[in-house]
C-alpha cells in the first residue's frame, strides 16, 4: 500500500529518476551474471517460435534488460524482429514522452517537437525513435513510431484527435490490420496501452478520462507550430486499474500466446482479437481493466 501511494504522490522527476537508476543497476547486474550473450539469431528463433509471420505488423512493448545481456543492445533487438518479419511488414513502438502520468506531464506545458521530442518508453524506443525514415504519429502523449510499407497507413491520422485510442488511432488501426501487440519482457498491467481501444470504441459508462481539455504546444517536422486540444487519463480512476486480472480471460479466447524471448517472459497479441473479446464481455458482463472480473 505505501509503495502504491508513494508511485501515485511522488514527483515526476523523482519517478524518472528511480526508474533510470533501476534499469542501469539491471543492465550492470546482467553483465556480471551472464555467461552466454543472446545473439541476434537467438532473438530470430525465439520470435518465429511465438508466433511473429513475414509480414506481420507488431507493436512492441519492451524492456530491454529483462531479456539478458543481449550483445549489441537496442540495435540487436530491433534488427532481429526487421529480419522476422522482412521487407513486407511493419515494426511500431510506443514513444511516449512521459514516464509517469499524462496529466501531471502537461500540466507543466510542455511542447511537443515530433523530431526531437525523446521517447521515454525504454532504450528500444528511443534507439528505434532516430532511425532514418521511421514515421511518427503527431500526438503529444501517446505518440506511436514505425517503420515499414504501412508506417504512414498508422501514424498519419493521430494528430487533433481528442481522444488518444479512438479509430483514427494507430492502436485501433492496428486491430484494423490485423496487427499483433508483443510484450516482451512486459506485462498487461505495466503496458499494454491497446486495452484502452475499448473506452473509445464503445459508450464506456466510468468516468477514466480527465474533465480537463489540454490544449498543447506541437512543433511539426517542418518547424510548423500549431496547437493541440487532448484528454488524458483520470489518474484517481488510473489508479483502479487491474489489467493483469484479464489475461486468464484472454488465454481463455485464444488472444495470447505466452512464450520466452531470450530471458524474458512475453506475450503475443492478436490485437484485433483483443478488441472483439474485450468489446463482449464488456457487453455481456461489464468486464473491463478497472472490472475485470465484472461488473
């Protein structure tokens, strides 16, 4: 209970700054404790045996250090899942520019530069972020990366959206395509942002979203400024949340497949599937991430 309150009260800085010291700690212990590097054919094999195609689009939530000592870092890992899925499918990550919660991140009016705008949701991001042509959705919390033949087909109708997860999105447009969501090294609870496509795509009867209307300060990738208007998360019913409860649901559906990447326990999702599954029992017993065990 106190660590809960402690997350939920500290300061923004102080949250980044416990996590940045967490994950450098991880990375240092793993170096001394691993006696086989995890090269990038092993990272080919173990993505072939969880289910990713030729093809493919993937989402991918990560965490860098709870793979192993993986040799050649962020660039190991991104280059194993290009050669996956080759020249016909679409790798997207999550760049969000904020670590912890969304309100408290704009209440400071900060300005988002789509070129220079870092990702704080990990070293793989951030590595994937600055490579030549990757597109990135014009979204001041929620912006999405990606690089592939449909890149521009998701991230090119997020900006003046009010809401970050509705159809224009490139999380529901990931569901549109048939997009698979890898959590590798992660869990529901900590990221898996495509839950929230249910609260946009039907009459969501809690209250998660803010009474707040940010409007935000957006530099383009020309050097064009313009402005932004956005809801965020309540971060008092955030705090309500209970993702992980649904996963026997979706292991139940056939939604994920659980597996291991190098050390790192993952999941993969059919994204599309998720949506439909969530969208029923949510209809039919009012289950939800806030619920999930019904209403």
């Amino acid at each position: 209970m106190f660590k809960q309150l402690a997350i939920k009260y500290a300061p923004q800085f102080i949250l980044e700054w416990g996590k940045s010291l967490k994950k450098k700690q991880r990375r240092k212990q793993l170096k001394q404790q691993s006696q086989t590097p995890i090269t990038k054919e092993d990272l080919i094999k173990h993505f072939i045996k969880i289910g990713i195609k030729k093809g493919d689009s993937v989402l991918l939530h990560s965490s860098l250090s709870k793979i192993g000592f993986v040799e050649g870092g962020a660039k190991t890992v991104v280059d194993a899942l290009f050669e996956t899925l080759g020249e016909t499918g679409t790798l997207l990550f999550p760049a969000f520019p904020s670590e912890g919660r969304n309100k408290t991140y704009l209440e400071n009016n900060p300005i988002f530069d789509i070129k220079n705008t870092p990702s704080k949701m990990g070293t793989i991001t951030e590595y994937f972020r600055k490579l030549e042509g990757v597109h990135r959705s014009f979204h001041p919390t929620d912006s999405v990366c990606a690089l592939g033949p449909l890149a521009e087909y998701y991230t090119n109708t997020h900006f003046g959206q009010l809401t970050p997860y509705n159809e224009n999105s490139p999380f529901r447009k990931l569901c549109n395509k048939g997009g698979k969501i890898l959590m590798l090294g992660t869990t529901l609870n900590g990221a898996c942002t495509n839950l929230h496509t249910l609260e946009d795509a039907v009459d969501f009867k809690f209250p998660i979203y803010d009474k707040t209307i940010f409007d935000i300060s957006m530099i383009d990738e020309l050097g064009n400024k313009s402005m932004m208007k956005t809801k965020v998360h309540n971060p008092e019913y955030s705090a309500k949340r209970n993702c992980d409860a649904l996963k026997p649901m979706f292991e139940k559906e056939n939604v994920l497949v659980n597996g291991m990447i190098g050390e790192a326990k993952s999941m993969l999702i059919d994204a599309n599937k998720m949506l439909e599954v969530m969208i029923k029992n949510y209809n039919k017993k009012g289950v939800t991430m806030y619920t999930p065990f019904g209403s």
